[in-house]
C-alpha cells in the first residue's frame, strides 16, 4: 500500500475519497495525526500531514518514528514524501518540482533511529541511495504522464528548522554539494530506509534560499506559502497518476 505524507501547503488531499479515519498509537508515541484511509484513482492510499492538519507541529517536534512505525503496521510498503525546500542551484526556480536522489544531514537532537536500546541487535543500514529508485522512477514517469515539469536529481540539505538559514549557511551547503534545503528530510528519509520502506521525497522549491534569486536580503513567508500552495495542484495532479502506474516495474526486478 502507499502513503503520502503531506507538507507545508498539503495538508489534505482534495482528489482522495476518503473513507475513514483512524486515530493510531506506536511505542513511540503519536503520530502528527489521524490517518486519512480513502481511493485515489481507483486505489487505496493512506495520508497524513506531517505537521498535523492544522499546521502547528514544527519540524523539529515531528515525531518522525511515531509516523513511519504506525503506516508500517497499517501495511504501507511505500511512502512519497512531499516538501517543500529553498532552493540553492541556480537552476531550480521556485514553483519547480524536484525528485533528489541525494541527502546530507544537518539536523540535530532529533530521534533519528529506531536503535535506541542496548538490548537488542542492530543493523548499520546501508544508506548510499537513500531513496527508493524505483519509486523516484515512478514519480517521475507519472509526471510526464501528468504533463508536469519535474527535474530528475538534488541533493537535498535537510537542515534543523524551524528558522530559516543564514546566507553563510547556504553558501556551506552549497559547497558541501547540495542543491536545495529543507527540513524534515531527515531522519524520515534514514527510518524509512531501517523499516525497509520504499521512500521518496517529491520536492517543491517555494523559494530561493538564502542569498540567492530575489532573496538577497530577505524571505518573504507569505510569497514561500503562495508559491507553495499554487504548486500543490500539480502535485495532486502527479500523484493521481502515481497510483495508477504501482504494477508497472520501474527498477527492473
């Protein structure tokens, strides 16, 4: 089964039926919300927003555990994550959609791994590719199906939030390889990758980072959640037929 979990600017999904609703528990506490069962072309998918549905959990309190642990027991095998990042490439304007390939974690203090005891045997996750190629393959194809723009690869600077980067910082980033910052890419990303779940982000640049574009000086919030809220509707519009290609084998297994 797949599930979306939504960001800034998608906190629902206006093209999924819904049909019920279920509030979860997990050993690690709970989730952002309720999770939202319902059709989406024809097929079943769960929802959830991953800053609760009325957008107040900052990044940095997202119990990201809590999220991955409880669709894993509802039987989700594959998560698309949608965000939204600034962008640091020259090439990557805002309203652009991006599928990275690449993440570097910049976050801290956050509860980044489900090997939290000293009684139990742990696993050194190989994380060379953090997300699932088939499912970015499959992203992608659905959005040429779609008739949506979407660039192939990025790096992606997960950063700590919730306030935005310095000039300094991005141009750090930039030098490190990243190409767009955002800030729940991590550890979603590493604890799909332990519950062996086919994860990928599909990212919206709402802005230009730090020191880049037209914000020299300054992010204006209010054009960042403009921009993001227009490119949701290309976003639903992907994802309708993301579900409608999940037999087609996209990794050549």
């Amino acid at each position: 089964m797949l599930a979306i979990i939504g960001g800034r600017g998608l906190t629902a999904l206006s093209n999924l039926n819904i049909t019920h609703r279920q509030v979860m528990r997990t050993p690690y506490g709970e989730p952002s919300g309720a999770f939202l069962f319902g059709m989406l072309n024809g097929h079943e998918v769960i929802f959830l927003a991953r800053h609760g549905y009325a957008y107040t959990i900052p990044p940095h309190l997202v119990n990201y555990r809590a999220n991955l642990w409880a669709l894993r027991e509802q039987g989700v095998t594959e998560i698309i994550s949608v965000s939204t990042v600034g962008g640091i490439r020259a090439d990557l304007h805002p309203g652009m959609l991006v599928v990275p390939d690449q993440v570097i974690d910049y976050t801290h203090g956050r509860d980044a791994t489900f090997f939290e005891t000293r009684d139990e045997v742990y696993r050194n996750v190989d994380f060379t590719d953090p997300y699932s190629e088939c499912l970015r393959q499959r992203i992608l194809y659905a959005a040429g199906q779609s008739g949506q723009a979407c660039v192939n690869g990025g790096v992606y600077a997960a950063t700590q939030g919730p306030r935005l980067d310095t000039r300094a910082e991005i141009n750090r980033y930039e030098r490190d390889g990243a190409d767009m910052a955002g800030m729940t890419g991590m550890p979603e990303t590493a604890l799909a990758k332990e519950l062996a779940l086919d994860y990928a982000t599909l990212a919206v640049v709402a802005n230009y980072a730090a020191g880049r574009g037209d914000n020299q000086h300054s992010i204006k919030m209010e054009m960042v959640n403009a921009t993001a809220a227009d490119a949701m509707e290309r976003v639903r519009s992907i994802l309708a037929y993301v579900v409608c290609c999940e037999e087609m084998n996209f990794c050549g297994r």
